[in-house]
C-alpha cells in the first residue's frame, strides 16, 4: 500500500482512493484507513464516506487509539448531518462525547465535541450557548496547537457573532479563518469547510467583495485537488452567485445546473434547494415568471424557504395582495438581522408597490442602518436605493435624487450592472418629476441598453414605457403612452399597475381614455397603433 500512500501524501487524492479502492478493507491499517477515509471525503459520495469512515473508526477503536477514534466519530457525524440524517448524527456526536470521557483528560478531542454540541445549540435557536461552545472549542484548539479545530472554530465564531449582529468583529474572524485556509495550515476536508462556510456568513449580508475574493480563492483550490468531487456543488454555486451579480446571467444559470449535478452526484440532494431558489431569482429579472415558480416551487419542495423572491415573483405578476401578504409575514417573523438583510430591500419594494410610503419608510432606515453596521458595498447601495424609491413615491424627487445617485455609484462599485442600472432608471423617475426630460431621457436611455444586454425583459420594457417621445401622437400624455406601451408588449392590467405603482382601477381609466383618444376597440388595436407610431 506504499503507492497509495504516496499518492496521498502528494495531495493526489483521486490516485489514492483508487488504489486503496482495489483493497479489501481488511487488508488495511488503521492509520490507512484513516488516511483512505480522508481521501474518500474529498472524492467519494456520502455512503463511500459512511462506510469507510465507520471501518477506520472500528480499526481505531480496536488498537486502542481513542483519539483517532473520537476523531472519526466526529467526521461521520458531520457527515450525516450535511446529509440529513440527523438521529445519526446525533447518535455518533454522542459516541465522540462518550470517547472523550474515556480519554479522560483534556485534549483538542473535546474541542470537536463541544464544536458538535455548538451545532446542536444552534438548531435549537440558542444563539448564547452556541456561542459559548465556539469559544470553548476555539480555546482548545489553541491550547493543543489542533491548526483543523482552531480554523473552524474561528469560522464558526464569526458566523455566531454575524448572526447576533456584530458585524466587524464576526467578519474580522471569518477574514482570520480564510488566512489559516489560504496559507494551507489545515487539511483538504476542514479548508473546503471553511471556505464554503465563510462564503455563506458573507453572503447572507450581501458583502459580495469578499463572496468574489472567496470564491476566487476557492475555485483555486477546488482546481488544485485531483479529482475533487467535495465542495464542487458549494463552488459552483458561489460562482453563480457573483456571474448574476455582475450580470452574466446566461453563465449563472449554467453554473446553477452544475452544481445541483454535483450535490447528485455526491448523493446530498437536499442541498440542491439552494440552486433552485437562485435560479428562480434569476429567472424572475428575465420576466420568465412560469418558470421562475417552478424553481421556488422546486426549492420549496426541498426545505428551504422560496421567500422573499417569491414574493416579488407575485408582485411582477400583478399579485400585489399576495405579495404583500407574504410580506406582512416575514416582518412578523422574529428573525435576527442577517435575515432582515436580505428581507428589507424586497419588502420596501413590496410596500411601495402597495401605496404604503408610511410602513416602508421605517424599514428603508432599518435597512440603511444595518448597512451602516455592516459596511458592504452593496447592502449599502441597497439601503440608499431603498431611502431614494421612498422619497420619490412620497413625492420628494429632489428628495429622492441624492439617495439614487449614491446608489447608482455604489452599485457600480460593487460591479452589479443590473442593480446599477435599476437606480439609474428611479433617478430617471426623479428627473421627469422634476420636467428636466432631456436628463431624464439619458438615464432612462444608459437603463434600457443595460437592461436589453443582461436579458432583464420587463425592466428593459419599462424604460421604454418611459422614455416617450416629446411630442406625443394622438393626443396622449406620458402616463398614457406608459400604460399604451405595457400593454402592447402583453401585459395585463395588474401587471401594469403593479410596474407603474398604479391601481387597477387607475389604469382601466388610462385604458378607457387611450381607446377614446385613438378610436380604438380594443387592446389589439391600441397594440398597433403603437407599433406604427414607434412607440414600442
């Protein structure tokens, strides 16, 4: 087995699993199978990892490593748990506590322990004592110079304090976790982890330069590991993630159906939500509103919750009672601010939508003060967009035009064509508000180009409705030739309402006075009028 363990020893961890693949187990050592098991991990499926990791256990167990046997016992309690099978998990977090006890003294042993019982505190909403857990573990591994339990109890610590709204000091620690990674002072398994677990602490808070530089450094190694199959699903994800940032939508969507191909293939298919929810956001912007609610309906299918995109799904589709239920909902929720990070921006829109300047005013300032905390670019540009669209709905566009302009360059910072190109559209709102139509039409304009080049239909149909020509035929006015231009590109009269911020009964009469000024019978008609006359 010399050749393995070669194979092994250079990070060749494909080459390895193969040759201790055409080993019968018994056959092995304990110390092989301890270093097969690691090899499985990174390029096997969840039963190759269950079934070898199980026999290193035994083997350990047997010579009387306890060490080495809690250190399995560990393994393959995280790994039931990344599965889902959560009884076994349990059951072998507490076969790693009881090996512990029988070491007896204190070892980086029972710094895994108390990481495992930081998980359980955690499902359990005890966020104190989760946190207490991590320090325990972090002591620990610091104490027993374990390079493995100090980087995820670093990471882990900088999740806990993100969730509690510690902002700096959470992202301090997942920026300390990623050095220990960068510089390769942990093993193959634990680095995957840590990077996939920090990538997510940034990307709940949508501190999108760190998810790029991550997921850079991450595809890196990810390249680096022979025949990796581990992580590959997590990596194309976060891939996708910063390609629908930076508007490379088609490439995200590709990389979303690799990554539910990846997470079969390693036989996790619950993990395979997350790539649906991400495609349906996608899919949304593009105005593909059928197939945007089968994915969330996908990704409902598979535990996770398809909110708050589903309800902005709803709102496009002129569903605004729908959507502001939901939203209504989620408000309700006593959720911590990583999660009203991800809410607020959508439920301001949702409420502006619904007419109530009043309730989301509040929440826009919510917003801009959890940005203020966070210091990410693009939370930043999120909560300024949100503090501009409220002003202008309130009828202040001078108002509304610092807080927009501030957007646009803040999105543009944050390389997000899409979101940069939406503010740009509100400050081209503002302008025509404010009669200075020639400015306006240059917005509106830079809007439309970027929103026909990522593919964003009904955005890019918006700014047409928008930019109306300064004389306008057959009498109408702007508002008119807006609805008159929804309208022949198919939209319904909810659909209308809810892109304008119009009731239904506001555009049935725009409707009735467009037939009325064109002579019209009917939507057809009004259709093709605006067609000859070069309005769409």
């Amino acid at each position: 087995m010399s050749q393995a363990t070669d194979h092994f020893a250079r990070g060749d961890w494909q080459a390895a699993y193969d040759a201790w693949s055409r080993t019968e187990p018994d056959g092995l050592s304990a110390a092989e199978l301890g270093s097969f098991s690691a090899a499985v991990e990174l390029v096997g499926t969840h039963d190759e990892v269950v079934r070898v990791l199980q026999r290193a256990f035994l083997a350990h167990r047997e010579a009387g490593d306890l060490h080495s046997a809690a250190g399995c016992a560990f393994r393959l309690s995280m790994a039931m748990a990344e599965h889902g099978e959560h009884a076994l998990a349990g059951g072998w977090a507490a076969r790693a506590a009881e090996l512990v006890e029988e070491i007896g003294e204190e070892c980086a042993e029972r710094g895994w322990a108390r990481f495992l019982m930081m998980y359980r505190a955690l499902g359990e909403g005890d966020l104190a004592t989760a946190q207490d857990l991590a320090d325990e573990a972090h002591a620990l591994g610091r104490r027993f110079h374990d390079a493995d339990l100090t980087a995820m109890s670093t990471c882990a610590r900088g999740r806990l304090a993100i969730m509690a709204g510690r902002f700096a000091e959470g992202l301090a620690q997942l920026d300390d976790s990623m050095v220990r990674v960068i510089t390769g002072e942990v093993s193959p398994f634990i680095a995957g982890h840590v990077y996939c677990t920090a990538i997510e602490g940034a990307q709940e808070i949508s501190d999108f330069g760190r998810v790029a530089e991550w997921t850079a450094a991450l595809e890196r190694w990810c390249d680096a590991q022979p025949g990796l199959l581990a992580f590959t699903g997590q990596c194309a994800v976060h891939r996708g993630q910063v390609m629908r940032l930076r508007g490379a939508w088609d490439d995200a969507l590709g990389e979303y159906a690799r990554a539910a191909e990846r997470y079969d293939e390693l036989g996790t298919p619950s993990a395979i939500g997350l790539t649906f929810l991400e495609t349906g956001d996608v899919l949304r912007l593009r105005g593909s509103l059928d197939d945007a609610d089968a994915a969330y309906q996908r990704a409902a299918d598979l535990g996770l919750d398809p909110q708050p995109g589903l309800a902005l799904l709803w709102l496009a589709a002129g569903r605004p009672a729908a959507a502001l239920a939901a939203v209504d909902r989620l408000l309700a929720a006593p959720d911590g601010p990583v999660q009203r990070c991800r809410l607020l921006p959508a439920a301001v829109e949702v409420l502006l939508a619904s007419h109530d300047v009043a309730r989301a005013r509040p929440l826009a300032e919510e917003l801009a003060s959890l940005a203020s905390e966070v210091g990410a670019t693009a939370l930043s540009a999120a909560a300024a967009q949100a503090l501009g669209a409220v002003e202008l709905a309130a009828g202040d566009a001078s108002g509304a035009l610092p807080y927009l302009r501030k957007a646009h360059q803040l999105w543009a910072q944050a390389s997000a064509p899409y979101d940069a190109a939406v503010a740009r559209l509100l400050v081209g709102r503002c302008l025509l508000a404010l009669a200075d139509s020639s400015s306006a039409e240059r917005e509106l304009t830079a809007a439309r180009a970027v929103f026909r080049q990522v593919g964003a239909a009904p955005m890019a149909d918006l700014a047409s409705a928008l930019l109306a020509p300064a004389s306008l035929p057959g009498g109408l006015t702007a508002r008119e030739v807006e609805v008159l231009r929804l309208v022949a590109s198919g939209r319904s009269n909810p659909q209308i309402a809810g892109e304008l911020v119009l009731s239904e009964k506001t555009v049935a009469r725009h409707l009735s006075n467009i037939f009325g000024k064109l002579d019209v019978g009917s939507r057809t008609a009004a259709a093709a009028y605006a067609f000859e006359h070069g309005l769409v």
